[in-house]
C-alpha cells in the first residue's frame, strides 16, 4: 500500500506518513484545538480561515482512517469492533478507567461502563477542581467548588440504580411487581444518563473557558503554566507533574469521550 497522502498540516514527512497512528492521533487533537477556536471567536475572517482548516484537516484524518484501514488494525484497535458489539465505548481513556477500576459486574452494560468512567473521573481528575490546585477569580472559583458536589450527587444516583437492579434479581417477586420494578428502574436509568450529561458538558465547557483564557491573557486562572504536584498521603495522581493547562485538556477529552458514549441529544426551546 502506497503511503501517499495529502498532508494539510504539516503532520509527517511532508506527503509520506510514517506512523499512521500516530499522524490519526495528532489530526484529531488538531481538529479539537479548532473547533475550540470556532467557538470562542466572533470574528467572520477567522471564523472563515478556521472551517477551512478543519475542512483541510477532517479529509485529510478520514484518508489516513480509510487508507490505512485504522479501525482494523490490532496494534491500535486489536478488541475495538468485539467490544462495540457487547455494548463496549471505544475511546482513548477506555484503557485506564477499566485498568484502574475494581467495580462489580452489573447486567446493564451502558451504567455498568458509565460508572467505570465517573469512578476514574471523582479519583483521578476531580482532584484539580480545588483552590490549592487551580487558582481562579472568584466567579469561576465558585463554578468549580460546585462540580464536587454535583459529580457525587450523579454517583449516588448510580448507586440506587444498581440498588434498584439488585432487587429485581433478588428475591420471588410477582410478574407485575418486576414490570413495575424495571419501569421503575428505566426512569432511574434515564435521569442518571440525563443528569449526567448536563454536569459533563458544564466540565467541558468550564474547561473549554479556562483553556481559551490561558492561551490568552489568562485573566481568569493565574496558574495556567504551573505543574500539578500531590502530597504524599494521596499517593501517585494521574495528573501528577501535568501542567494545569495539560490537565484540563484531558479533563475535556475525558468528558467529550463519556458524552459521545452516552449520546444525548440536546432539546433546545
């Protein structure tokens, strides 16, 4: 297979791709930083030279996809396809929230994965959403003292949940008992995935902000260019030695992976 391909940014050796992966991987966190961009700038010029960019940019990812045949490759997506039939997410934070979670097995596959992911989440990346970590003004101070709360809040909700299906499977109960009791336990179901959505996409917008401010002037956080450092009772930290702006680009990878698995539409009035 040749290994010609149109090369808009300048990923590679100029129209030879050496790494395929490695070029697929490095176009999307491009496309990301553009579309970031397109949302934050009201100037049409820019607004103009940014879609030709990702334009540029989509077809030149979507060769590579295609032409390297990526979805099918067992070095990069060896257990892809097998596990988007059972249910599976595929994403790039998959790896790490099963590696380092110890839940049980539920039968609901899509909380069963959902709450693998929040797990990992109030472990591992919630730790930034503190004033020792992640000096801001006071408006948005306030912002990111509520996401604690708000993410242990959707937890307990995973926790009735689970409560709610170990009761169908437990005990003798009559035939209109278990309809009333899986109605019952779809209701939760759809609240959590709901109210999970909407406390996601606040990180990732909140995120978003802080990210654009520190490319900026960094007004809002004062610490954007600093490392992330742990006490020692808190043992080894996923974002230990990360930048604040490093972290808080994978706390929005993070959330736009758990929201593009859950897939809630947006209702607008």
């Amino acid at each position: 297979m040749s290994n010609e391909i149109d090369d808009p940014e300048g990923f590679g050796n100029p129209g030879q791709v050496d790494n395929p992966e490695e070029e697929f991987h490095k176009a999307n966190a491009a496309i990301r930083k553009y579309e970031i961009i397109l949302k934050s700038t009201a100037d049409f010029d820019q607004q103009e030279r940014v879609r030709a960019k990702l334009r540029s940019l989509r077809s030149f990812r979507d060769k590579l996809q295609h032409g390297f045949d990526l979805e099918r490759r067992p070095e990069a997506n060896g257990q892809r396809k097998a596990g988007e039939a059972a249910g599976r997410p595929a994403g790039k934070y998959l790896g790490e929230v099963l590696a380092s979670s110890r839940q049980e097995k539920i039968t609901d596959t899509e909380v069963y994965y959902l709450s693998h992911y929040l797990d990992f989440f109030d472990r591992e990346l919630l730790s930034i959403f503190s004033e020792r970590q992640l000096r801001l003004d006071f408006q948005h101070s306030l912002e990111r003292d509520s996401f604690y709360h708000r993410v242990q809040e959707i937890r307990r909700k995973v926790d009735d949940f689970k409560h709610e299906l170990g009761r169908i499977h437990e005990g003798d109960h009559s035939r209109m008992e278990q309809i009333e009791m899986r109605k019952r336990s779809m209701k939760m179901k759809r609240v959590l995935t709901v109210e999970t959505s909407k406390v996601l996409k606040a990180v990732l917008n909140f995120a978003e902000t802080l990210l654009e401010d520190i490319a900026d002037e960094g007004l809002i956080c004062l610490n954007g260019e600093e490392p992330l450092y742990f006490e020692e009772i808190e043992g080894r930290r996923y974002l230990e030695g990360k930048t604040v702006q490093e972290a808080l680009t994978i706390i929005h990878e993070f959330c736009r992976e758990v929201l593009d698995y859950l897939n809630i539409p947006e209702f607008r009035a």
